[in-house]
C-alpha cells in the first residue's frame, strides 16, 4: 500500500502520466481541437484588451506628468533641477507620449481583441452544432459529414490572426479534462506563461516610475535621481526675485 501511494506520488509530481487524454475517434479529436482554439481566442482577446487598457493609461499617465512639470517649474516651489533638465524631461514624456499614441494607432488592439471574441463565438457556435448533430444520431458522424465541420473550422480561422503561443500555455492550465499536467512540469508551465505575461508590463511600468521619481526628486520629496544629474536645489522664488531686477542694480 505505502509503495502504491509512493508510486503515485512520483507520477504526480513528475507528471508521468500522458500529457493529453487520448481522443475515441477523429471526431473527438476535432472536438477537442475546437474546444481548445475557442479557450485560445478567449484568452488572446483578454490579452488584447489588457494591452490597450495599459497603453492608454500609460499616455495618459505621462500627459499628466508633462503637463504637470512646467505648473510646477512656474509656481513657488523649490526645484531640485535646473531649467535645462526639465527641458529634457519634458521632450522625453513627450516623445515617449508620442510614441505610445503611434503604438497605439499601429498595433489595434481592441479591434483585434474584438475580432477573437466573434471568432470564439463562431467556434462555440459550432461546437453547439456539432455536439447537437453527434448526440441525435447513435452511429459516429459520417466521414463527409465531420469533412463539412472541418471546412467550416477552417474558413473561421483563416480570418483571424495567429493567437500567441503563450495563450496555448494558458489554455492548456485551464483545460484539466483534456491536458492532464500536474506537479513540477505544471507548476514550470504555470511559471513560464506568467512570467512571458509580464514582458508587456515591465516598460509601462518603468516610464511610469521614472516620471514619479523624477517629480518626486524635483520637489525634493526624494533624491533618486538628483546626485546622478549633478543638480542644486533651485528657489524659483528667489529667481524669480533676481530676474526682475534692474540691470545696474548693486
């Protein structure tokens, strides 16, 4: 009994047991098949809609902090940087702002996101007819008839994009009744899907960082960023005091 339960604990945690459930017959593969493509399309257009959400908050994000810094620069406050930094600052949010609009008007992800959800609603939709056609009849679908299925599979698919590769990852997580992953090789799978996730995030984030500190350094709430720069606490108050001066003043 112990070396019984031993022995499936080694499978389990190895995951010996076979990666795919075996399919009864060509129309349970096809079956499977759609079902799978269907999780995949699901995914991809959440991937999608991710990625622009994330790309308009991140223009907007740095539009704000171009606006903000000549407010700042102009009001009574004391800057850690010199006009000269602040100039660059603001010609970097700009372009970066610039780009991501480009980005944004390039990549169409909500029209792309859109176009797999009616491509996952076609498939279910077939899926339903399929399954209605298989559970009236007693005898396996005929050759011509799973033929015509395939057909319609296929002239869905060829108006729709490639999803990622990691959307299979995913789909493959999600789906215990058809792929029988567990322990180490699961628990790399889930790993590597997150971790090819988190790619798309790692330069919104950082833009949105910089910006932060650099605002915060600028009001001297930090000092990340200012011993690198080499700048001086400026008093925009006494500067502003200077320059109206008069030019023979003592």
């Amino acid at each position: 009994m112990g070396e019984n339960r031993f022995d499936k604990f080694v499978e389990w945690i190895f995951s010996k047991a076979p990666y795919e459930l075996s399919a009864i017959d060509a129309a349970d593969k096809f079956h499977k098949s759609m079902r799978t493509t269907a999780k995949c399309c699901y995914i991809a257009s959440v991937r999608l809609q991710r990625q622009a959400k994330l790309s308009y908050f991140t223009a907007g994000f740095l539009t704000v902090g171009l606006i903000l810094i000549p407010l700042i620069q102009n009001s009574n406050f004391q800057i850690a940087f010199a006009p000269s930094v602040l100039h660059m600052m603001q010609i970097f949010l700009g372009t970066a702002v610039l780009v991501y609009l480009v980005m944004i008007a390039l990549s169409k992800c909500d029209v792309r996101a859109r176009q797999f959800q009616e491509c996952e609603a076609k498939i279910k939709a077939l899926i339903q007819a399929f399954n209605k056609e298989r559970s009236l009849g007693f005898e396996p679908l005929t050759p011509a008839r799973l033929d015509e299925f395939q057909a319609h599979y296929v002239a869905i698919l060829a108006e729709l994009e490639s999803h990622h590769p990691n959307d299979y990852r995913f789909a493959t997580l999600e789906m215990f009744r058809d792929y029988y992953i567990t322990g180490l090789p699961r628990l790399k799978l889930y790993a590597s899907a997150h971790i090819i996730r988190t790619f798309v995030f790692i330069i919104p984030i950082v833009l949105m960082l910089i910006e932060v500190i650099f605002i915060a350094d600028m009001l001297g709430a930090t000092q990340v960023i200012t011993p690198h720069l080499g700048a001086k606490v400026i008093d925009t108050r006494l500067s502003h005091a200077l320059s109206e001066l008069p030019a023979d003043a003592p």
